[in-house]
C-alpha cells in the first residue's frame, strides 16, 4: 500500500498535468463539456444552482468584480440600443412626439395605451428595450420627454396637446 503522502503527491502531479493539459487543449475540453451537457443538462443545471447556492459570497464577489469591468461596455451598449431604439420609434433622429425634444437625457419611450395592456407593469427601462428589440419593434409605442410622458401618465393628455387646442379655438 502507498503511504498517505505518496498518495497525495500523485493526486498534485495528476491535478498539476490536467491544469497544463486544459490550457493547452481548451477546444477539446470544450467538446468534451458540450457532449457530457448534452447528456444531461438538468444535472449541470442543477449542479450551478447548487454552487450559487453553496458559494454565494463567492459568486457575488465575482459578479461584482465582473460588473465593475464591464461597466464601461455596458453603458455603451446600454447607450446604443436607446439610441436606435428611439431613432426607429421617431423615424429619423430621436425627439419627442409631442413637443419635439431632442435631448437624449430626457427622452423616454411611452407605451401609447399605457402599460398594462402590454403587462409591462415593472419594467425597467432597459427590460423595455431589451423587449422591443426582440420583437422588432412593435407598433403601440412612442418617444416622449419625461415631462409630456409624466403629464400624459397623470392628466391623460399632455400639456402641449391642450395648449394647441385652445389655440386653434382661440383662432375660430
């Protein structure tokens, strides 16, 4: 029988050559966990949710650092997607509907006949996009200013709209 250490230090040599081995096979270490997923993926599923379940300290840790990063992408792509999103919804260079704001900081997409007819109720703006995106922009949304989307969302009409019509009744 081999004595306790010698066991040990096969299992360093053994951890130690499929470390290097890894790094130097990464497109067949790939393959071989693509088939072995394959086989049964509700038990590597279960597998990672029972290591965030484990690990959560650890694995917070690591987004964050992940997120910090990538911060940078993100508000890139963040800023991208806003930006075409409010192009196609206004046809052109994004500006509100109503009053014709062109400021992106004050820019906001409305839902025409209100959220709860799309069951976005939550959402954030970036579910949203993430939303018309996927479904190619669907009709039933609009580029409003936060103020003519607020009025909107407590009066029921924007400020401008009323004004416009008590000035085509003052010119009758």
């Amino acid at each position: 029988m081999s004595s306790d250490s010698e066991i040990e230090r096969k299992r360093a040599y053994k951890r130690e050559y499929m470390r290097k081995y890894r790094k130097a096979n990464p497109e067949k270490i790939s393959e071989i966990n693509k088939k072995k997923y394959a086989k049964n993926p509700e038990k590597y599923k279960q597998m990672r949710k029972d290591f965030r379940k484990n690990n959560l300290e650890k694995v917070k840790f690591q987004e964050r650092k992940y997120s910090e990063s990538h911060r940078e992408e993100k508000i890139k792509k963040y800023s991208d997607s806003k930006y075409d999103i409010f192009s196609k919804y206004s046809e052109g260079k994004p500006k509100c509907a109503c009053c014709g704001e062109e400021e992106m900081y004050f820019l906001t997409i409305d839902h025409i006949e209100g959220r709860a007819k799309w069951g976005h109720e939550g959402y954030t703006s970036g579910k949203l996009y993430r939303f018309l995106i996927k479904n190619d922009y669907p009709k039933g949304f609009q580029v409003l200013c936060m103020n003519c989307n607020l009025a909107k969302g407590i009066y029921g009409k924007c400020p401008h709209e009323i004004m416009r019509k008590e000035e085509s009744f003052a010119r009758m």
